[in-house]
C-alpha cells in the first residue's frame, strides 16, 4: 500500500491571482531592478542593508531587546524600508509584548501600507490582541492588494506572505507550495523565508521526508539558521531521535532563548513524567514571554495530570487570555493528554478546539485518532473522512483511511466480550485459538485484579507492519513494537509480520489484556512504566519464560548502576540509548512490581491501582500505600542488585579483557580457558574459535560446559542449539533430542527448536509429543504449513477428529501445493459424521487432481453407502 502521499492540485478560489502570478517570469526583474536604483538614489538613508542583517541575526540569536532597540532607533530616524518594522514587532511578540507589537505593525503599515509580510504579522498580532475581526481585514487585504498589483509582490518575502495567508483561508497546499513557496526558493534561494514556509508547511502535514529534504537544502543556502536547524530536527524527531536531539542543541546554542526548541524540551521532560522539571523549564521561558500561549496550555495539561483542576483552568484561561479563539490551546493540551493515554479527556479538548475554529485541521485529525483509539469507531472515521475532505495532502489522515479500506477486508469474529479483527486468512488458521486465549486472559486477570469487565474489547491484528504502525501511531515505518494497546482497542502484529525474528504471539495478547486491566481500572491514569511493568510481570506469572527475564546484557547494566530511580521509571522509556535500554526499560519496572508484590502483597498493588484512579500521583501513591519512597528506592536498589549477583551463579562473570587472546595463537586460548574454566564470555568466544577450527570434540565439552553453568541463556548464539547442531551432524539423535528438549522448556520463542523437534518425534511415532511440540510450535507462528501438516497427522493418530480437520482446513487456507491431498484428508476425517460435506471435498480434490485413485476409491466408498439401504448396512 501506498504510504507516501505528495501534494494535489485542487482549483481553489484564488484563481485569477494565481493566473497573474504565474504569468509573471524573470522579466519582472529588470523593473524592480530599476525602482531600486531609483529609490536608492533619491532616498537618502544611515543605515545599510548589512545594518538590516545584522539587527535579524538579534533576532535569531534571541537578543530580543537589543533588536527591538536597534530597530527602533532605525525607525526613529526614518531609515527606509519595511524590515524594521517587521524586526521589531517580531521582536516584541517573543518578549511577549503584544500590545507595542501591534502599535509598531500600525506605524509601519503607515508607511509602507503596501507590505504583504506587514499585514501578515498584523494577522497574527491582531489575534493575540483579542481584535479577531481587524486581523481577517488584514489576511483578507493581502489577496485584495496582489490581485489589484501582483507585478509588485514577486520578492520572496512578498511570496511566502501570499502563500502563509492562502493557506489560513483554505487554500489547497500543493497550489500553494507550487505557486509560492517553490517559485520563492527557486528565484531567491539564499533567502530563509521560503525554505522555512516549505519546510513547515511539510511538517504540518506530516510529511518528515519532504521536510527532511526540505530543511538540508535550505541549510546548504542558509548555514546556521536556528530557525531551519530546528525544523530538521523536527522532521528527524520520530526516524533519528538521537540525531534530532543533538540538532536541537545545536539550536539553542546558536540562540538559548529559542521558544520551539525550548518547548521541545518541555514536552519530552511532560512525556518523561518529569514534571517538576517541566514547570521550571516553562517558567524559564515564560520569564522570556510571560504571555506564551504553549507554555501556559502546557501547565494546565500538567496540572491535569496531577490532578489540579483548580489550577488547570487558570492555566487553560491564562492562555487564552491573549486570544480568546485561539484553537491551538485547546488542541496541544487535549494532544498532550492523548499522548499519555488520556484519549477521552483529550477527545474533549479537541471538540472545544473544533468549536473556536470548525476547520482547524489539526484538532480534526487528533479527534479522529483519539476516537478511533477509544473505540467509536463510527464517529472517528466520520472526522477522519472530514479531515481528508478538507485536505486531502495531510499523510496521517491519508494513512489512516488507506487502512479503513483494508480493515474493510478483515474478518470480524464476535462474541459479548470480543471483536476480533484479522485478515480472513488468518482468522481461519489461528482466529478460534485467539479468541480462546483473549477469554482465559479476561477470565484470570479481571478476577485477580477485581476489575467488572463489561464492555466488548477490540483487538486488531495486522500481517503488514505498517498497517499496525498506521493504526497505532498514525504513520508508517514504526519499528520495535509486537502491540500496543490504548484501553479498549488493541492492536498487534501479527507472525506473518515478524518472519525473521518471531515472537509467541499469545504472550504478546497476554501482555496487552493486562493492560487492558490495568488501563481500565485506572480510567488511563496511570504511568507508563507501572503500566508495562505489571503487563510483564503477569506475563512471567502465566509462564515463566514469558516476558523479560534477566540476562547477561541486565546483569551488567544493574551492577554498573544503569537502573532508574522508581520515582523516575517513566523517563527510562524515552529516547533510550538502544533497542537493548528500552527492552531494559520493561524488565526494570517489571522487577518493581515483583518486588512490592512481594513484600507488600498483591492487594497494595491493586491499592496503588485504585489510588491511581482517583488522580493521586504514582509516587504519593506509593509512599501511601507502602514506605516512604526514598527508603523503598534503596531497599529495591539492594533487592535488585542481589538479584543480579545470584544470577547464573556457576558462571564467571568477571571483567576479563579478551581482545589480545582472540587475536593471538589459539594455544593462548586454550590456556586461558585452563585457568577460567567458567568464565561465559570467555566460554562463548572460545567455542566461536573451536568451531571455526572444526575441533568437534574440545567444541562439544565446551559448549556442555557452557549450557551446564547458565541453561537459561536463550540468545541467538546460545549453546544448547549449537551443541544440538553438533549432534544432528554427528547423527547422535537422542542426544540432540534431550538438549532440544532442555531448551524447548525454557524458550517460549524457539521455533527451529520445535520444528527439529517434531521431525524426531514424528520418526519415532510418538504422536502425542508430536501433537504437544506442534501447539507450542503455533503459539509463535501457526502459519506455517510443515507444522500444521505435523499436528493434522498427530490429531488424526490420537483420534482428535475435529483439531484435524482444522489443521487441514488451516493448511489450504496456507494455499499448499497439493491441495488435493488435503482435501482429500479432510474427506476421510469426515466421512462418519458428514458423508455429504466428505463427498464434497473427494469431488474437489478429484476436480484438482482427476487421477486420483485413492479419492476415487473413497467416492466410490461414499457413494455406495449413500445407496445402500440402512437394513443393509447394518
């Protein structure tokens, strides 16, 4: 499917100025070219165009007052030339001084009545001064002026104007970027405005690429600029978060005043949790511009969380205390809240955002996403064709309608708890055995936690990982996630989707119910890692091979001190140093669980819970319900640190340098592995070179030594499969089988491990095990065909009639080479409770493959005893 949607040309309102635009070429140069000379030579002035420069490089390096001053003076002493009044209101408006700035855009616009980019920022400073109906003169004159004169606005400057205002009047965004902002950067190319106006024309369309692309090339025109350093930064934010982040700094030390790199941080450090941090980075920047709209919307989404609604309208009506119609309040707190798994709360701002401005785009699409994401589906996709009506560029509604039509071809199973979505193919083969799980899910975790579950659950599950990444974030290409769920939907890869690395995709819906559990009980109030945190834990209570256990890689990190304060869990999920800390991440906050369950017990968990639903902050909450925190941090601390040193405690898990052994002789090696018998890492390299040597006998006592100190190591490279490798080829089944065997109980995700299995048992004709290895088999890919023609054999030896017949069925939804065969089973499976439906399938198999005989034989079979009178029969 079509991920990437670039712009559309859609006949717009603006159509005779776009015909004299266009009509306008290069020639239009000389003209301006001459005015120019003229003005300068009739026009005596003190201040040079390099003085212009130099007071906008105050404004982009954030000495605000010093430009307002500089710009001032100019000003004052009647230098020509609408820059200065646009330097000093810009100025002005990031102080936050409204009020002047509109006094100074009336001067200039006295003066130089004929300035697009003047009436633009009068538009905006209008707004902010609560005189909405002066700032639409304003957007509506810009049109006005270029359509009486457009020869004159053929400047940069005059362009981006004219494209800024065409899109706030609805305007379709391809004619813009064609007819403005490309014509711009192709004619003056050295001039930020329209590299900048491209640029974040993309990202509101979430278009990263295109702004990506957009922001290097004006770079290359413009170095430096904060302003486009900051937009590459954005477009790189959810691809290279690592890269995005050191752009951001890069901004801010070009300009430490800079409001959007600042307020990116604000947002990461609310995302975090670090909520203290927060407030103190905007108050910061409310010492820059009290009057800050974002900042103030940002405390009051803050003040939501922890549960100040007193202090939350303050802050909601602070911020709009400027401009009263402003949507983008209302818009980036719900945004806020819906980020935090508040999609109701969220849902709500955005209807107050779509009641100050019906069209406000942005408002629309988060709406529908929240909506989708709590299940009315009705009315999500109703906005989100809304949102696609009004502007059919924006990527993310794209997306997400381009997914409507292929869930418009899933298969829907239903009953009073479920609605379960997948590809019909799917839900043929594995769609019962899913419901299943989900029941016994719900059954087990509602009544341990004490949750009356009576709403239907929808769980979705995608073959395409970028249909998943769509549904749940919105954009294509969102790698690292088996499922996520948002409260009442789920959503989950499916195994079709994660062929080189499969994942037990019953420990994945195990892990998302609990948060269906826990997410519900809470009414989402509750933070991401005690969230994650149970999920895992319960996973490891329904097996203990299910979800994170500790590793090497854990050890290491615990006993160097990497661990994460409890009180700060939440911020170890963002931008983490590799997919190994995130991982990191999930297993540290599901040892904090284990632990207060137990020295606490379950019942102050579900406490914890229950306090959590009455908006008590998780670490008062804690402390409430067990001991002070910092107390329980270090007791957890030395708890942990104790679990790490008892892990694999045969092994040798010394720091040893080992580069000059595996550069060196192998006789070094040998005598080093003399002295460390049990070093692991020592171990695991020495077999490497063993192996490379083909020295099978010292590689045999190497690796059983290996498995011998740490049998629950289940890496890619762990040694029980090497060592059963070593048997296969050395033809010493039984061998094989029993380390096979080992492994296959500690590794839920094995899945060559049971396949080799099934082989060996299926030549002994040990049916059952055959049968138990293939449903183990299944829990991590039931679409493969050698597996589920394993268990239709098993099924069919154990007389399980009916687990065979859908293992057969399973396999021709698998679209099998010999078709015929299969329905031929399916035939014999049915012939004593169903002669007509096992006459069909000998029809349909002989129809495939005419010669045969043994169809033919069963016909015949079929047919004489359908004409064959019962008293006969008998």
């Amino acid at each position: 499917m079509q991920r990437v949607h670039r712009f559309r040309v859609w006949p717009d309102v603006s159509l005779s100025l776009l015909v004299q635009l266009r009509s306008l070429t290069l020639r239009t140069r000389p003209l301006s070219t001459l005015c120019f000379l003229l003005w300068s030579l009739t026009i005596a002035t003190e201040l040079s165009a390099s003085e212009q420069e130099d007071c906008e490089q105050l404004l982009l390096t954030g000495q605000y007052q010093a430009c307002i001053q500089t710009s001032a003076l100019a000003i004052e002493k009647k230098a020509y030339g609408s820059e200065w009044p646009l330097l000093k209101a810009q100025a002005e408006l990031a102080v936050g001084q409204y009020a002047e700035a509109q006094q100074t855009i009336d001067a200039g616009l006295k003066r130089y009545s004929w300035s697009l980019p003047l009436r633009y920022l009068a538009w905006q400073i209008y707004h902010l001064n609560n005189e909405h109906d002066a700032a639409d003169a304003f957007l509506n004159s810009i049109h006005e002026l270029a359509s009486r004169s457009a020869w004159r606005y053929t400047d940069a400057d005059s362009l981006v104007a004219l494209g800024q205002a065409s899109l706030q009047r609805g305007m379709d965004p391809g004619q813009v970027l064609e007819t403005f902002f490309d014509r711009a950067i192709q004619e003056y190319p050295d001039q930020r405005a329209a590299w900048l106006a491209s640029g974040n024309l993309a990202l509101a369309k979430h278009d990263y690429a295109l702004a990506n692309e957009t922001f290097t090339a004006g770079l290359k025109q413009v170095p430096k600029d904060p302003d486009l350093l900051f937009g590459l930064s954005q477009s790189l934010a959810r691809s290279h978060s690592q890269r995005a982040a050191v752009l951001a700094a890069e901004v801010l030390e070009i300009n430490p005043r800079h409001i959007p790199a600042r307020m990116m941080q604000v947002g990461q450090l609310i995302d975090s949790e670090q909520y203290e941090a927060a407030k103190t980075e905007l108050n910061q920047i409310l010492s820059i511009n009290p009057h800050l709209a974002s900042a103030w919307a940002s405390l009051a989404a803050i003040a939501h969380f922890e549960n100040r609604p007193s202090d939350e309208t303050a802050y909601y009506w602070q911020a709009l205390s400027h401009n009263d119609q402003n949507p983008h309040v209302d818009y980036l707190i719900g945004k806020t809240l819906s980020e935090h798994y508040r999609f109701s709360e969220g849902a709500t701002y955005q209807k107050q955002a779509l009641e100050k401005e019906e069209k406000y785009l942005p408002a629309r699409i988060q709406l529908a996403q929240d909506q989708l994401r709590l299940g009315q589906e009705v009315s999500g996709w109703e906005h989100a064709q809304q949102a696609h009506n009004q502007d059919g560029y924006d990527t993310t509604i794209f997306n997400l309608l381009e997914l409507k039509d292929q869930l418009a071809q899933f298969r829907t199973l239903e009953d009073d708890s479920f609605i379960i979505r997948m590809e019909a193919r799917e839900a043929a083969i594995y769609g019962e055995q899913v419901k299943a799980l989900l029941h016994e899910a719900k059954q087990s975790l509602c009544q341990k936690y004490g949750l009356q579950l009576n709403q239907k659950i929808t769980v979705e599950i995608f073959p395409d990982p970028d249909d998943f990444a769509v549904r749940t974030f919105g954009m294509p290409a969102v790698s690292g996630y088996l499922g996520v769920c948002f409260g009442k939907v789920i959503t989950a890869n499916s195994p079709a989707s994660q062929s080189d690395h499969p994942a037990n995709w019953q420990s994945v819906l195990w892990h998302e119910f609990c948060h269906v559990v826990t997410l519900e009980l809470t009414h989402n109030k509750m933070p991401r890692w005690i969230s994650e945190g149970i999920s895992v834990y319960e996973e490891r209570q329904k097996n203990a091979y299910w979800g994170e256990t500790m590793t090497p890689q854990y050890r290491e990190m615990i006993l160097q001190g990497e661990t994460t304060p409890i009180s700060q869990l939440s911020s170890a999920f963002m931008n983490p140093k590799s997919s190994l800390h995130i991982q990191f991440a999930y297993y540290q906050s599901s040892m904090v669980v284990e632990y207060l369950v137990r020295n606490f017990g379950l019942e102050t968990v579900r406490k914890i819970l229950v306090d959590l639903q009455a908006g008590i902050p998780i670490n008062v909450a804690i402390e409430r319900r067990t001991k002070i925190l910092g107390e329980l941090e270090e007791e957890y601390a030395v708890w942990l640190k104790q679990q790490a040193l008892d892990f694999a405690p045969r092994a040798d898990w010394s720091d040893q340098d080992l580069r000059p052994l595996l550069n060196d002789d192998t006789k070094r090696f040998d005598d080093w592995i003399r002295e460390h018998p049990d070093h692991f890492r020592g171990l695991m390299a020495y077999a490497t070179i063993l192996s490379e040597e083909n020295r099978t006998a010292e590689l045999e006592t190497t690796l059983k030594k290996l498995v011998e100190i740490y049998p629950e190591y289940t890496g890619a490279d762990n040694a029980a499969q090497q060592l059963a490798q070593l048997y296969q080829n050395q033809k010493r089944f039984a061998e094989e089988q029993q380390i096979l065997e080992e492994h296959a109980r500690i590794n839920p995700d094995a899945l060559g491990v049971y396949q080799r299995l099934i082989e060996l048992y299926q030549q002994q004709e040990d049916w059952s095990a055959v049968y138990q290895t293939a449903r183990l088999a299944h829990a991590v890919n039931p679409l493969n065909q050698d597996t589920q023609l394993s268990l239709a054999i098993a099924c069919t030896r154990l007389d399980r009639r009916q687990e065979a017949i859908q293992a057969y069925r399973a396999i021709l939804a698998l679209d099998p080479h010999n078709k015929a065969e299969m329905h031929y089973q399916i035939a014999r499976l049915l012939k004593s409770e169903n002669q007509q439906q096992a006459k069909r399938h000998t029809l349909i198999a002989l129809e495939q493959a005419p010669r045969f005989r043994a169809a033919h034989l069963l016909l015949l079979e079929l047919t004489t005893e359908n004409t064959t009178p019962r008293s006969q029969r008998n």
